[in-house]
C-alpha cells in the first residue's frame, strides 16, 4: 500500500521540496499549509488553530486511508533584542513552530497508534543547539522541539512509531524574507541588533538550497530506522559536534563572536 505523508508549511521553502522529494519517492504526499500553491496535493490547515488543524488531518485520513509519515516544517522566525520584544510576538513565535507540531502530533497520533506504526519529523535548527542573539525566541521554539522529539521517542517507542528531528543550518529560502525583524532599542544596543541580523541574512541567502535539504528530509522519513537529531550538511554536523564539547562559557564566546559582535 502506497504510504501516505502529511508536510505541513509544505506549499513554499523547505516544505515544499520535501513534499516534491517525497513524491518522487513514490510517497503520497500532502501538503498543508494556509495558501494553496500549483503541482501539489494541498489542504488548507493553520497549524496555530486546533479546529483546523483535526479537520485537516481528517480529510488526509478520508482520502489516503492512512497516516505513515508526518513532517512538521511549517514555522517562522523573529529577531529582535528580547528586552524590546514584544510578549504576544514571542508568545506567537512558540505557538506556530512548537505547539503547532504538537497539534498536528497529538491529530495523527491516534491513527500511527491503530496502524502500529508511523514516523514523526520535527523540523528544528542548528539555532536549538547554538542559540542565535537577537533571535532568542526563535531559537527557543526550535530547542523546545528538539526536547519535544527526545521525550515522545520514549513514550511512542513501544507503540511503534519512531520520532526524530531534523536541524537545518542557512537555507536560501522566502523565510528570510518572511522574518518579523524589529529594530527597536538597536541604539541602546550599539547597532548590534541590525549588524547581527544582517549577518544571518546573507549566511541563510548564501546556505543549502531548499531542494538539497527538502532531498535530505525526505530520505530520512523514509529511513528504516532514525536517530534522534539530525544535522543537515557537514559544517552543521562539526558545528553541532563542538558545541557539545566545548565548555558552555567558550561556545557562548564563539556564538557573540558570529552574531553578537
């Protein structure tokens, strides 16, 4: 039986090319996301409203009979010096990229269960494990995934369904574009605010392309079995790796030398 995959955010970026990697792999792949886009099977859902997101995931179930695979990809950023952000902004920045997975996590989960199987993708970033300044609720959203995914491994293990995450570096995508930037304070902050911010923009317009990492997405959902986290690229990889060796104090240090100076 042909298995059956929901990509949410997946009718633009990365989404959009994991849903097209996933159907070249012989994969029937749904795309849910707000706005439709030409070439893939798409089904209105906002991650952000429970009521859409179960109807949603109902009518994946009405047409394909099933649920093998889910990729949470939708998600967006801010930047801004959390002293002058805005609580409903960084509210609204954990409800879209965390408890937006976790809506569609706790929808499809009752199907992985009937079936005895299902694979759950969390699409997180190298920014849960090396916290970018002035992107601090951002990166907060993403490293709450990653301990979401470490915590539901052990509890749908026996179950078998099998979670993993998947952290991303510099993408060229339209989310960099789609940043809620804010300056505010930025002269209290000697201009750092702006300079770091710049700094991330050209690294994500010179980084991975959108169809390597949608390819790399894709193989990993269809892995027969996954690791907890992956990093996407080699440099990510050594960038992951050395965070975790080095002591916090020397790669806070590394980090403010990148994005802080």
């Amino acid at each position: 039986m042909q298995k059956a995959a929901i990509v949410t955010g997946g009718t633009s970026g990365i989404g959009l090319e994991t849903v097209r990697a996933l159907e070249r792999a012989g994969v029937k792949a749904y795309a849910l996301s707000r706005h439709a886009v030409e070439g893939v099977e798409h089904i209105v859902c906002d991650v952000s409203d429970e009521a859409s997101v179960r109807l949603a995931v109902s009518e994946v179930v009405r047409r394909a009979g099933r649920v093998d695979i889910l990729i949470n990809c939708a998600g967006y950023g801010i930047s801004g010096a959390v002293e002058y952000t805005d609580p409903s902004d960084a509210r609204r920045q954990i409800d879209v990229n965390l408890f937006g997975a976790d809506r569609l996590i706790r929808a499809v989960l009752p199907v992985m269960r009937t079936q005895g199987k299902g694979r759950v993708v969390c699409v997180s970033s190298v920014a849960a494990v090396a916290p970018i300044p002035f992107q601090a609720w951002y990166s907060a959203s993403k490293a709450g995934l990653n301990a979401l995914t470490m915590a539901l491994r052990n509890e749908l293990k026996p179950l078998g369904v099998s979670v993993c995450a998947v952290m991303p570096g510099d993408v060229k995508t339209g989310f960099t574009a789609a940043r809620v930037k804010s300056d505010a304070g930025d002269e209290a902050y000697g201009g750092r605010v702006t300079r770091s911010v710049a700094k991330m923009e050209h690294d994500e317009q010179t980084g991975m392309s959108a169809a390597a990492a949608g390819e790399k997405i894709a193989a990993i959902a269809l892995k027969r079995r996954v690791r907890p986290y992956y990093a996407l690229g080699l440099s990510y990889k050594a960038c992951c790796a050395l965070i975790k060796l080095l002591p916090a104090r020397t790669a806070c240090w590394v980090i403010g030398r990148l994005y802080a100076s």
